[in-house]
C-alpha cells in the first residue's frame, strides 16, 4: 500500500510541474506585452523650440550658459540677423533664445529655415552650436520657441513619457532623415552629375546658401526626387537611381510581421491628382526602394493612404504602422503650423486611444530633424552621417511611465531597434544595432 501512495505521489508532482510553465508562458513579459508600435514622423523642429520650456527637461532653464551666435569671423552678434524680409519680427532681437509666440501664433506660418547636410554640420560647429544664425536663411528665427503649453503634444508628454536626449540619426533634411528611418543608411548615387555635387554662394556675401546634393563618394544626402512615380514633375530631372539596401519594411516581411506605411495625401499623389495639401515626395521613403515599384505586390500592400488607417484600426491593425502627415499637416515651416500639425497627431493618437487595438500598443511621436532651429545640447559624434540636432520624441503607451521624462541617449535609430528587438529582427546596419531601443520609456 506505501509504494502505491508513493507513486500516486510522485505521478501528481511531475503532473503539476508540467502544468507552472504552461501557465507562466500565457504571460507576456517585457515588449511582448506591445503588439503594434506606431510611429508618428512630424517635421522640422528642434527639441529646444517646442520643448525648451517642458518642466523638470533639459531645456533652455539650462542653456544660460550656451555660447552666442556667431558671425562668419567668429564675432558675437550684438544682435541676431534679421528674420529675412518678414516685418513681423524685430530686426534688433537680442543674441539669446526668444518666444517666437510674443510675435505671432500657433496657427500663423513663418519662413522656412536652412536645414541642409553640410551647412547643419557648420551651423553645429563642433558642439558649439553657434553658427546657426549665420548659416541661414532666416537670421534670427534659428533662435526662436514655442509655449506649447494647451497643445495636445504637451498634454501627450506630460501625461507619458518625454524623451529630452533623442537626436536625429543623420546631419541634414528631411529626405536623409526619411531614410534612416527605415534603413539606417545613406541612399548610393555613385554616377551623379557634377551639377548635384556643387556648392553655391551668395555672390554679395560669400555665404553658403545650397550645399551639395551628393558627395564626392557617390552618397545622396540632399533632397533628391525618386526614380518611381510618384514624383515632383517640376523636379524630375537628376532622380535618385532605385535603391536596393534591406530597409526595416523587408526585415519585417521576412518574418510574417504586418505592416504599413500611411501618408496623408498618398492615393492623390499616386493618381496624379494636385491638391492644396502640399504633398512632399521626399517624404515617402519606400517609394525609392525597387522592392516597392509600381505595380508591385510590396507596394499595394504596404504602401497606404491616411484614410486606410482608420478602416484598418478597426479591423486587421498592423503590428508596426507608420504615419506621415501631408505637408499642410506636418508642422513644417513654410507650410504648416504647430496647431495643423497638433490636430492632426491628436485625431491619430485619439482614434486608437479609443480602440481595441489601444491596450497593447506604444506610439512614437516624433520628428524627422531640427528643421534648422538651434538647440543648446551639443549632438553625439557617432560617425560621418551623425547624429545631427536633438528633435523631440514622445512615446505614448499604457505601458510607457507616466509623466516621465526619460534622459537615456536615443536618436531616430532607437525607433528600429526597437522594432527589431520587439519582433527579433536582424538589424539593418551598426547604427541601429548599437541604439537604445527607447528601453528606458517603458515600465512593464
């Protein structure tokens, strides 16, 4: 009778300690708890001018010490050049940051400003920062902020989390900048004409006012239209040649990961249809890979329109979204304003806030460069590419900590790898390999 009950015994253990793992497994741990990362791309904005005057971040309270603006010479201004022709500023503003709000509103447009590979390098000037007046096209607004306070993006960063050490992962503009997005990389254009290789001068001045579009080594680093439609037609000429590096949109087909691409604008412009939305072609960096031709089975899965997201939000939400606003949208300078852009953030963010897909998703909001404004921190010198000015990124999540304000050391290649780490995918190249994986925005 003793060896029987022995052996029921031992049969319940070994039954039981079958069962603990199973159980244990039907728990997620860490960023399996995330099934859909959405990144949202803004434009051209340095984290200083919207987000220098966040409580508790590292904003302007601590750039007293920063070093003035500087002229060709290396002489302090005594007062900032003027803001091009635009009346509405002074043409006399003191050589330190100012509230570009104490002269105009959040829904009012002001000018573009320089922001180009080689010049962003020399308007950093080695981490001094003090060149960025000088080197652009609007004088004295390189220096200007915001008071976002009232907007969605500030409710959105003190209620989540505020990443105030993020930098864009290359030097220069938005085309550059789309790409790293999705490929850690400089697109090749190793036959360029000369012409994209030229530097050009303002002949009074001597100042530089376009850089090249191509290095001597055969890298497009400039704005540079694709060779697939869609495309600017008045800028056709001199296109990139198709491009074949593994971009993060191939990492994630390899393993059975759904996704998508979404453009506000993307089914006009691939109809050939003009609106007053400003579409910018740049800004749609799949559309250069030959993986996403035309008429490719890539492209008419992966490549979408704003108003597809909202269907597929309430159906068939892919794992990993992206999402580009259309020009008048994106909070560019020029052509948008900080509030177009903030309503559109909020309708995307608030339509999955109010969806099933809500409570296992972690959305990034963040922008593609500095857009030529200064900024006080000094970028990492990583390499040949960058990293280029700190830009802000706001990751809003159940599970990102809350009112937090999360100083680690990312730049827009921490958004791959954190895709990569999420879904175990090889990494596109060293940079993205290396990046924090924005680890420190999360509390599981």
């Amino acid at each position: 009778m003793k060896l029987k009950k022995t052996s029921i015994s031992l049969a319940l253990i070994i039954f039981l300690m079958t069962l603990q793992p199973i159980s244990a497994q039907s728990e997620p741990k860490g960023l399996d708890n995330i099934e859909h990362i959405v990144v949202i791309y803004l434009e051209n904005r340095s984290f200083d001018s919207l987000f220098g005057l966040f409580p508790k971040a590292n904003g302007l309270a601590n750039a007293k010490t920063a070093l003035p603006q500087v002229d060709e010479y290396g002489r302090t201004y005594k007062t900032l050049p003027p803001v091009g022709n635009d009346v509405r500023f002074p043409a006399d503003l003191a050589n330190e940051p100012f509230n570009i709000g104490g002269y105009i509103n959040l829904d009012t447009k002001h000018p573009d400003l320089t922001h180009r590979f080689f010049i962003h390098q020399m308007q950093i000037d080695g981490g001094k920062n003090d060149r960025f007046a000088q080197l652009s096209s609007a004088g004295a607004l390189t220096m200007g902020h915001y008071d976002l306070s009232g907007t969605a993006l500030w409710q959105y960063a003190k209620e989540f989390t505020l990443a105030d050490n993020f930098f864009q992962a290359a030097y220069g503009g938005s085309f550059l900048s789309h790409q790293w997005l999705i490929c850690a990389c400089t697109p090749e254009f190793k036959d360029a004409p000369a012409e994209l290789k030229q530097w050009k001068s303002d002949s009074a001045t001597g100042k530089p006012i376009k850089d090249p579009t191509v290095t001597e080594d055969g890298y497009a680093v400039g704005t540079i239209q694709p060779y697939y439609p869609p495309f600017d037609t008045e800028h056709a000429e001199n296109r990139l040649p198709p491009q074949y590096h593994p971009t993060i949109g191939d990492r994630l087909s390899e393993k059975g990961v759904s996704w998508a691409w979404y453009s506000g604008g993307w089914d006009d412009a691939v109809a050939e249809q003009k609106t007053d939305d400003n579409f910018q072609y740049h800004h749609q960096p799949f559309v250069y890979y030959a993986n996403y031709a035309p008429d490719s089975p890539a492209r008419r899965e992966h490549l979408k329109d704003k108003n597809q997201l909202f269907s597929d939000l309430k159906d068939n939400f892919p794992k990993v979204v992206f999402f580009k606003p259309v020009g008048s949208k994106n909070q560019h300078p020029g052509y948008s304003t900080i509030l177009d852009a903030d309503n559109e953030v909020k309708e995307i963010v608030e339509a999955i806030r109010n969806s099933s897909s809500w409570s296992k998703t972690a959305i990034i909001i963040t922008y593609d460069e500095y857009g030529g404004f200064w900024d006080h921190v000094a970028p990492p010198n990583i390499d040949q590419w960058g990293a280029g000015t700190r830009i802000p990124a706001i990751i809003v999540s159940p599970f990102a900590k809350k009112g937090y304000i999360d100083h680690t050391q990312y730049d827009t290649t921490s958004i791959l790898k954190l895709i990569e780490n999420r879904f175990d995918l090889k990494p596109l190249s060293s940079r993205d390999e290396k990046a924090n994986g924005l680890q420190g925005a999360f509390k599981f």
